[in-house]
C-alpha cells in the first residue's frame, strides 16, 4: 500500500481491477443530461425560499455569482477530466496531484456534498408532492408524516419525536432500486426526467410573466446588501454539484477524454440559462418578503398569479417526476466517489464490489440509500444547504489547485497524459480566480456550517488514518 503523501500515475487512478470495471455506456448526450439532471431542480424549485430572505431580489446576483465561480471551475474540471478518466472525480484528481492523504480530504468533502445533498433535495421533493396532492385531490399527507424530527427554528433546534418525513424514504428507495439496475436504463430514465423538467419550468416562466411586476425588485438590495448576497450565493453554490457528477461518471463515457469536458460546459451553459429565466420571473412575479419559509414556491407563485388551481398541479406534478431525477443523480455520484475510494484501498472492499446482472456496485449502493433516506427521514433541510455548498466549494478550490500542478508535471516528465482541453490564459490565471471566487462565497456562510464542518472533517480524517493502520497491519501481516 502507498505511503500517506504518495502521489498516484494516472493509469493506476483510472484502472480499475479486472472483474470490477465499470461498463462504458454513456455518450454526449446522456452524459449532459446527467450534469443538468443534478443541478437544475435543487437551486430553483427548492432553494429560493432559503436564498431570497438572505439577499432579496438581488438573488440574482447570487445565482450570477454562483454561475461564475463554477464556469470558472468548470474550466479546471474540463481540463483534469481530459487528461484523468477516472471515477473518483475532484478525489481523483487530488490524488494525482496531491496524493493520497489531500485525495481523502477532498473524497470526505463530496461524501457530505453528495449525500445531505441527496437527502436535501429529497426533502424538497416531499413538499412539491404534498402540494400536488392538495391542489388536485384536496387531501395532504398528515403533518406528523411529512416534517422531520430535528427541525431548525427561529430559537434554535427543536426536536419532534412524534414526527417523521416519510415521502423522501420512500423516494430515495425508489432512486435505489434504479440505480441497482443499471447505469445505462438509470441514465435513460434521468434523461426523460430532465427534459420533462425543463418543459415544466419553461411553462411556469411562460405563466408567471403574466404577473410579472418591475416593482417588486425595488428595493433590489436588502439591509444585509452584498453580504446577504454572497450568503445567498452560499446557499444557492450547493446545487452546482452537477459538474462534478459528470466526472465521476467519467469510468462509464465512451471516449471520457473528449466527452466528460464537453459534457461539462454544456451542462453549465444550459442551468444557467435555466436558472435565470425562473429566478426572474419568480421575483417579478412575487414580492421577495413572499419566499421565506414558503413551501413548493414555483406552484404557489402560479397558483396566485392565475387565480387557479391547474398551474399548480401541473408545475407540482412535473417538479414530482422530474426531481426524481436529481436525488438518482446525487446518489449515482456519491456511489462512484465510495467506488473509487475502495478501487485505492482506502476503503473496504465491499464498496467495490459489483453485481452479477448489472455492473454497478450493489451493496456501495444499498448503504449509501440507507444514510440518505434516514438523514431525509429526520433533519430539516435548513441544516443541510449551506453543508453541501461548503463542501462542494472546498472540492471545487482543490480541483484548481491541481491544474498548475499538473500541468507542471507534464512538463517535466511523460507521466502525465496530454490533455485534449487546456484551461485558457495558462494554467495560473483561471484557477486562481476560481479559487479566490469560491473563498468569496465561502466568508459568508453560518458559523454553524463552520463547525459542523470542521467536526466532520476530523472524524473522517480520524477513520481515514485509523483504517489505513489496520490496512498496514493486514498486509504486513
């Protein structure tokens, strides 16, 4: 077994053992649609009500924010996954660069980004379906059935033992039994998905330009100003994931080199222009004072403008199928990151192990199913955002840290693979600015995220220095 601060070739990150290999499905296409199945949907149908209060209508400039740092990013991600194609992503890249020790930081950051991620958006879900049911059927799942135990509120935590949010269970069971599948029927299902998702949200722009009102961007800054939306921005940064899920599916693109950067910047290109055209129309459309606390916003915000129930059904009713889709991708990721982590024997070889239909790692898949639906099942998403947008920035800052090293070394020696996307301008100057845009947005998070944060990172350095002990004395045994 490597040393602590080894640093890895690039041919031993992206092999796999035999028997054990991932099955090279995806194309273009799907590989896109994979990135946008991730990202469009969390920051929009959920997120506002989270992100408006902190900044107003200048929520814009947040998402704008956002969007920069992580087409800066993306910009590094292309690069790296060209030249490393690997499943482990951010954490594969690390440990090329940086080796094994730097890698395990970074794979602890995408194991929360990933998972509270997952269970967030799967909360959000249950809220567009108890809306739906209401609007459509006038029934609405019992109270005590769809709030979680450990709830934040405005004196602090508050804990309801009589309470327990079933529906993201049993969504994240279903997302489950996909996965289990197969990654190519998981990628066509989610494909589906997206392109229903993006005709529901076309649809509720169309609509609510009908209300829409210039007035209600005025003031356009909040008391907070810039700080309120660097926090908003915070908040907002967690649904970018999608980028790095389509590295992590690099093991399973057919010509990974060319598709995974291309894959990339169109997935970028396309939620961000999504993200725009609702976060607009949603705040012409309703007061900014509105969003906070609201439950199923983009339907409630349709419901009001028509005057009718039937907008609302329909948004609900799309927004319950499509962000089926972004709950399957996050946990896809999260399985990949644990795959590749076992790959390097910095975890057991239970998370490597694949099944005999489906090539995909069952039992990886089934643990990680089981933490998402019982954090889903017990915690308000209010704890959860500003986690995974920590932890997604953390990712994103060591992924441009690796590019000048990387590039450096293909310099000195042949170990390096020549990478068929070169970031622009020099290997200094982008990822410097997307480091410094990510520690921009990072100043304002909770101090709370801080601390759980950092109690976080010391327990999974712990487990990562504890089990490579044990590792050591196996084999030296």
């Amino acid at each position: 077994m490597q040393g602590i601060d080894s640093v890895s070739a690039i041919a031993e990150v992206a092999a796999a053992p035999t028997g054990n290999k991932l099955d090279a499905s995806l194309g273009l296409w799907t590989l896109t649609l994979l990135g946008v199945g991730a990202t469009v949907g969390t920051g929009i149908f959920f997120v506002m009500a989270e992100a408006v209060p902190k900044a107003g209508p200048a929520v814009i400039v947040a998402f704008i924010l956002a969007a920069i740092t992580a087409g800066l990013t993306a910009l590094c991600y292309a690069e790296l996954a060209s030249s490393v194609p690997a499943s482990g992503s951010s954490y594969s890249y690390a440990r090329v660069a940086f080796g094994d020790f730097v890698a395990f930081v970074v794979a602890a950051c995408l194991l929360l980004e990933y998972a509270l991620a997952a269970s967030a958006t799967a909360i959000g879900w249950s809220g567009y379906l108890n809306n739906f049911l209401d609007n459509a059927f006038g029934w609405s799942i019992p109270e005590a059935l769809r709030s979680p135990m450990l709830v934040a509120g405005k004196a602090g935590l508050e804990v309801h033992f009589d309470h327990f949010n079933l529906p993201p269970v049993i969504l994240v069971v279903l997302c489950a039994i996909l996965l289990l599948r197969g990654t190519r029927e998981s990628a066509l299902v989610n494909a589906g998905m997206v392109l229903l998702k993006l005709l529901v949200l076309v649809f509720f722009a169309v609509i609510a330009w009908g209300g829409f009102r210039s007035e209600n961007f005025t003031p356009f800054f909040n008391s907070s100003g810039m700080t309120g939306v660097t926090a908003a921005a915070g908040t907002v940064f967690f649904s970018f994931i999608g980028l790095d899920t389509v590295a992590t599916a690099a093991a399973e693109t057919r010509n990974p080199k060319r598709t995974v950067p291309l894959g990339i910047l169109l997935g970028l290109l396309i939620v961000t222009i999504v993200y725009m055209l609702v976060a607009v129309t949603a705040l012409g459309a309703q007061p900014a004072a509105k969003f906070d606390g609201q439950e199923a916003g983009l339907a409630e915000i349709l419901k009001t403008v028509t005057g009718q129930a039937w907008p609302a059904v329909v948004l609900s009713a799309g927004a319950v199928i499509s962000v089926f889709s972004v709950t399957l991708v996050t946990l896809y990721g999260q399985t990949r990151i644990l795959y590749a982590l076992s790959i390097d024997r910095l975890l057991p070889p239970l998370f490597q192990r694949l099944g005999r239909r489906a090539a995909v790692p069952g039992a990886n898949t089934v643990i990680v199913s089981m933490v998402v639906a019982i954090v889903a099942g017990l915690v308000d998403s209010g704890y959860l955002w500003d986690m995974v947008s920590l932890g997604t920035l953390v990712a994103f800052i060591v992924v441009s840290m690796a590019v000048p090293v990387m590039r450096q070394r293909a310099m000195r020696s042949g170990d390096i693979a020549a990478a068929s996307f070169r970031v622009p301008f020099g290997p200094y100057l982008v990822p410097a600015l997307s480091v410094l845009a990510c520690l921009y947005i990072i100043k304002d998070l909770s101090p709370v995220t801080f601390k759980v944060f950092a109690v976080w990172m010391v327990v999974a350095v712990g487990a990562f220095l504890a089990y490579r002990r044990l590792a050591n004395r196996g084999e030296s045994g």
